[in-house]
C-alpha cells in the first residue's frame, strides 16, 4: 500500500499487475520540490530494480498530476548567484532514470500538468488524461525558458508552430486538444483514468502498444525550408511583441538547436540557457512580481484573525457608464448575480448594451466560450429604483467622480440595505470618509477600485478606513479572487495608492513639455523604455476631464509637491477631447493608428509662456535617460511617501500597484523594484538637482534621503 506518512512527498503502491503506482504528494498542486525530486528519483529507482514490477505509473494525489517546479528556491538561486543548486531534473530524473530507464513510464494526468509537470509527463512513454485537464508550459511569464526537456520534447509531439506557439504564449491546452495535437494518447474519465494508464503500461510491455521515447521523435518535424519560415516569423514576431525581453529570442534558439543538431545538442543548449536566464535582471523582476502578487493575500490582522467568508453572490453596481459596466461585466462572467442600476431607462439600456457588448469582445477574443455567455447574460438584471437591493449582499457604487451624489448614494443605501450588506465605492480618488460622512455605519464602507476596462485590468484597490471592519476587508478580498482580481488593501487617503502612482507621471510629462521638450519624442521614448502607450497618449485615451478631476483632487491633497499646468485645460478649450473626438495630442481616425498633431504645437508654446519655468524660455536639452528618469523618479519619490505613510501593507504591494494599475513594465519588478536596481542614493541625488533646478514637484521625499544615506534598499523591510 501507499506510504501516506506526514512528510511523504512521493508514495509508491504496486499491485499483483506488476504495475508501480508512484504518486507526487505536495499539496496544494503537487508542485516539484527538492525532497519530491528526490523521493521520485528514490521510488523510481526501487521499480527498476524489483522484479515485481513490469512497468510504471506516475500521477499526482487529489486529482492534480503536478504544478511544475516549486520556484521558491528559484529566488535562492538568485540571492546567491550558485546555480549548482538546482536539482538535475532534466538529465538525471527525466532522461536517465524514466526516460531510458528499461520499464516503461505512463503519466496518468489529471487537474494539471504545467510547467516541470508536463516536462516529467512528456519523458514517459504515454500520457493518458482525464477530461478538461490543462497543459502547458509558462515558464517564460517568469523570464526563464522550460528547464527539463520541454523545448525539446514539444515539438516533437505536438509540432514546431504548435509547440513554439504555447511556450512563447504561455497559454494552457486542454487534455481534449492535447489529444488531437499529439501530447495526450488518450482520455479516460476520472473514475477510469488509473485503469487505463495500467492497461495502456501493460499493452507496452506485452508489445501491444510502442515503448516511445518523445526526445527521439521525428514524424512531426517538417522540413528545412519551412523550419527557416517559422522561426523567422516566430522571432520577428517575438521582437514585435517582447522588444525588451531577450528570453523569448533565446527560447526560440534554444528548440532550433534541438531540432537542426538532434536532442544531444538541444538538451545542453536549454540547460545552459536556463541557468544564464534564471540570473537574469529580467528573470529577476518577474519572479519578484510573482512573489509579490502571491504576498497580497496576506494582510495582518484580517487575513490571519480566522474569519469565515461570507458567500457574494448578487451584487449592485451603481451605474452603467464605462466603469461601471466594466465591473458588472467582470461580475457576470464570474457567475455573481448583477443588479445594474441607472437613473432612467434610456442610461440603462445603453449600459446593458455595453455589457452585451463587453461580453462580446470576450467572446470574440476566444476568452469566453458561447454557453457561458448565455450564462453571464443571464445573470444581470436592470433597475431604476432601489427595490431589489435589500437582497444584495454587496453594492459597488461606480458613479462620476461626484462628492455630494456619492453622499446621497450612501445615505439612501444605509436605508435600504440590509444591515450586513457590503458598501463599497469604485471611487478612484475621493477620500472614503467624505464619501460615507453622512451614514452611520461606517464599518462596512470599502473602497472596491477597480481599473478600466474593469473586465480586463486584473488590479483591485481595497480601501480601508479606520473604521472599515477587518471581516469586511476579508470578505472583499476573497470577493475579489472571485472575479480573478489581484487585490492589493491600502489605507484610506486621497488617490489611494494607483493614482498617487500614476499621476505624478503625468504630471512628470507636463513639465518635460514645459521645459520645451517634443512631446512625441517623451511618448515615444516611454514606449521604448516598456511601456504600452505614452503619458500623452494616456491623457487622450482617459480623457481631458478625468485627468483633470483627479489632479484637483491630488493638487487639494499633496500641493506642496503637485505640478499645475496649464496644458490639459488649454487642450480642451481648443475643442480637443483626445480619442474621445478623435482630436487631441493626435489625431484619431478608425482604422488607423493615432498619427501626431503637429498643430498642438501652438499650445504648447502657449502653455510654457504662462509656467515659465526656465527663465530664458529656451528648451532644455536631455538625453532618452534623462527623459526616462524625469518621468520615473518622480513616480518612486511619491511611492516612497506612500510606504513611509503607511498606505500599502509591505512596499511590494506598490509594485503591484504599479505593474497592473499603471502598467509599469512586469519584466522590471515594478516600481520599487526597479528603482533598488538603479540605486536609492543615484535617484536621490539627480532629485535633488531637479528640485534646485525647476522646484518642490522634484523634492525627494525624507524617505528617500534617509534610506539613500543609509544605504538601504526602499523595498527593503524596516524591520
């Protein structure tokens, strides 16, 4: 029977079939850490050498095969440099000990096979999987390539487009389209899987079925003119996608070389290319979002204080415009009932139509299959009036930035609520206090920020006040995996965390045009650094009034170092709106991409004869890093306020803030992160100059310039 002692990570079972049953045990996902790959090395070398056992049979406790690596180690790695600490999975386990080894392997798949897990699937001779099961490699999310053989075995099971389309994707296929691609021999239900992969073990070494080795196959492979066609698209396709981000480049080196010069040559390659990448800067970053994202879910004092979650289950949103449709959008497709309410009939038909139409694009984008949208539709509900909201368990209010309607809102929801229902805001800036000042029972006012397109951006805020319940922070969090939002809890304050980020950059961009620098030369920059857009494309697209809206808001709150300028609001008085009537910083037609409006040009020079901010009006002349630096620096001195204030939890959740509220580049870490890369006491230092320079807006925070002078990295706990 199966060793399930505490502390067995890999269990093995032989039955009078002459088969060995070897189970991964880790939960939660059966993830390889370094005593599962010692424990498998141990188990598969005891079934080689019984001679009771004829064949073997890999899988994973509690329906899941395994989640690949356990990367926690991977960060050890990266502290100290040493790859020799890498266990040799690739080799020793997968090629030497099942690959090769003289008893066939069958890998019964069920849950998942990711990552080191499909890599461990494909070295055995068959893989046989439940329905829906998922399977991919997403190794290079993490700035690393797959590490055991799987550049090199999924091409030949699955094709070279197919395989250099999931690992430069990272996306998951089902069991079902593994089966038609190659990589899954067969799919059996739940209840018959073991059977069947014992049966199909059997029928290998009673020569019913082939003992294959997938590193050797060659029948999907094509020829060499064609192989010259794919990866030259594949790598212009990369660059285009991934400019900044040499991984995916030597990804596709690395299965080129596997299959020009065989799998003797391509196995090495990866192995090398693996440990070089892991050491990365890029590697680096992405590993410490990673990390950083799965630290939100942790917040003293809620999360640790054994709270029992509430079901959320049917939710009010306030309003139909483009926030909130987003939200309720993001709802119904999460399976919460949705109660949309509008103001009249007209305002809610187009806000259902704009769900309608969000779900849609869901559809179209292959993010949404056709029943489920039937299902999300029919989750939503319109109203007019506050009736159906006594049986919410949740309201999000998602009205105009509008203090006095905001308070009136809350007022009538105390009254019409039940006691227990959850009151949140998707304000973006407005302090939570003010909003809920004229109720009661502040104890269940939260801020739920969510990001537009609410649907698409992963960011929620939580926003706390000191009296928001801790059960009610729980509640919100969990709400907010729910509909698959990455939540980050922050202190109630003005902008919150996001904005406080992402106006300063702005603002940043104001005055580099005040100082006479070409606004398309600082947008196109910006968009070299990693960024998808520039901060002047970001003001067309936003819009010129919920930019303005919000520096009034930011300037009230933080004026001793806010930029006003006048440029935004002479934009509009020119009857420009940005992408909203197509004319702007540039000009947008359908069809085509925003072209430059040279015309701008006049208010411009407008705009820098009322700041006057360089005494003799001529432009300043930078370098493409001066300009990166003046448009970031700004940004980390404000994320340095936040931590020193105590906005976030931990100084990560900022790069999260930055990396999926403002788009910060992933590969760099965020914010914060970033900025330990460059130095605390180099951004101090250039700040300084700046502030002498052109004033308050560049004073480096006390935060900065004590963790400067002393060395200490501004990600770097206090404690």
């Amino acid at each position: 029977m199966a060793n399930k002692e505490a502390g067995v990570t890999v269990s093995m079972e032989v039955e009078d079939d002459g088969i060995a049953l070897i189970t991964i045990r880790n939960p939660p996902v059966n993830a390889l850490s370094l005593s599962v790959i010692a424990g498998l090395r141990e188990k598969y070398g005891e079934a080689m050498r019984r001679d009771d056992v004829k064949a073997i049979v890999l899988t994973g406790a509690d329906g899941k095969f395994c989640g690949g690596l356990d990367i926690s180690f991977l960060q050890e790695v990266q502290k100290t440099g040493n790859v020799s600490l890498l266990p040799n999975v690739s080799f020793d386990l997968v090629v030497n000990t099942i690959e090769d080894g003289k008893k066939p392997s069958v890998a019964a798949i069920q849950g998942f096979a990711l990552g080191g897990g499909l890599e461990l699937a494909m070295g055995c001779s068959a893989r046989i999987a439940a329905p829906r099961a998922e399977l991919g490699l997403p190794e290079l999310k993490l700035g690393i390539i797959p590490g055991s053989g799987g550049t090199q075995r999924l091409p030949r099971l699955v094709g070279v487009s197919k395989a250099i389309d999931m690992m430069l994707s990272s996306k998951t296929i089902t069991s079902e389209e593994g089966a038609e691609l190659g990589v899954i021999d067969s799919i059996a239900s739940p209840d018959e899987l073991l059977t069947a992969s014992r049966q199909w073990a059997l029928d290998i070494v009673e020569g019913r079925r082939p003992h294959i080795n997938s590193l050797h196959k060659s029948d999907k492979l094509v020829a060499a003119h064609d192989l010259d066609d794919i990866f030259q698209k594949a790598r212009q396709n990369a660059q285009a996608k991934f400019p900044n981000e040499p991984h995916y480049g030597a990804c596709l080196d690395v299965i080129e070389e596997g299959i020009i010069s065989g799998p003797n040559s391509g196995l090495p390659k990866e192995d090398k290319v693996f440990k070089e990448l892991l050491l990365s800067n890029t590697a680096r970053g992405l590993l410490h979002v990673f990390f950083s994202e799965r630290a939100t879910s942790k917040v003293p004092a809620v999360t640790d204080s054994g709270f029992k979650a509430r079901k959320i289950e049917k939710v009010a949103v306030i309003g139909g415009g483009l926030m909130g449709s987003g939200i309720a959008t993001a709802l119904v497709v999460n399976n919460i009932h949705v109660i949309l309410k509008e103001i009249n009939s007209e305002y809610l038909r187009q806000g259902l139509r704009s769900i309608e139409a969000n779900l849609q694009g869901l559809l179209l984008r292959g993010e949404l299959e056709e029943d489920k949208m039937k299902k999300a539709l029919s989750l939503l509900q319109g109203a007019l009036d506050y009736e159906e909201f006594k049986n919410v368990d949740m309201v999000i209010e998602a009205v105009n930035e509008d203090i006095s309607l905001k308070q009136s809102i809350f007022e009538e929801l105390e009254k019409v609520c039940s006691s227990n229902c959850i009151l949140a805001s998707n304000t973006s800036t407005i302090d939570l206090n003010v909003i809920g000042e004229r109720t009661t029972g502040q104890d269940r006012i939260v801020g739920a920020h969510l990001f537009s397109p609410a649907h698409v951006m992963p960011l929620m805020e939580i926003v706390r006040t000191e009296r928001t319940s801790p059960k009610v922070v729980f509640d919100v969090m969990r709400f907010a995996k729910i509909i698959k939002k990455v939540p980050i809890v922050v202190k109630n304050c003005t902008c919150f965390a996001a904005n406080r980020l992402f106006l300063p950059y702005l603002q940043a961009a104001d005055m580099l045009a005040n100082l006479g620098v070409d606004i398309f030369r600082i947008d196109q920059v910006i968009c070299e650094f990693g960024m998808r857009i520039g901060p002047f494309q970001v003001q067309d697209v936003t819009g010129y009034d919920v930019y303005l809206a919000a520096m009034k808001e930011f300037a009230a709150a933080y004026s001793e170092r806010t930029f006003l300028s006048p440029l935004v609001q002479l934009m509009q008085e020119s009857g420009r709106a940005g992408k909203k009537n197509g004319k702007g910083y540039y000009v947008y037609e359908r069809g085509s991409r925003p072209k430059p409006d040279a015309s701008v040009q006049q208010i411009l020079e407008q705009t820098r004869e009322l700041t006057r901010i360089v005494a003799d009006g001529q432009p300043i002349s930078l370098t493409d890093q001066d300009i990166v630096e003046m448009i970031f620096f700004p940004v980390i001195n404000e994320a340095c306020h936040l931590v020193d204030g105590g906005v976030v939890v931990r100084a990560s959740d900022i790069d999260i803030a930055s990396v999926h509220g403002m788009k910060f580049p992933s590969y760099y870490g965020g914010i914060l992160f970033w900025a330990d890369s460059v130095g605390p006491g180099y951004i101090c230092s250039r700040l300084t100059n700046w502030f002498k320079a052109y004033g308050n807006f560049f004073k480096p925070s006390k935060y900065l310039e004590e963790r400067a002078s002393k060395g200490i990295l501004l990600g770097a706990s206090s404690t």
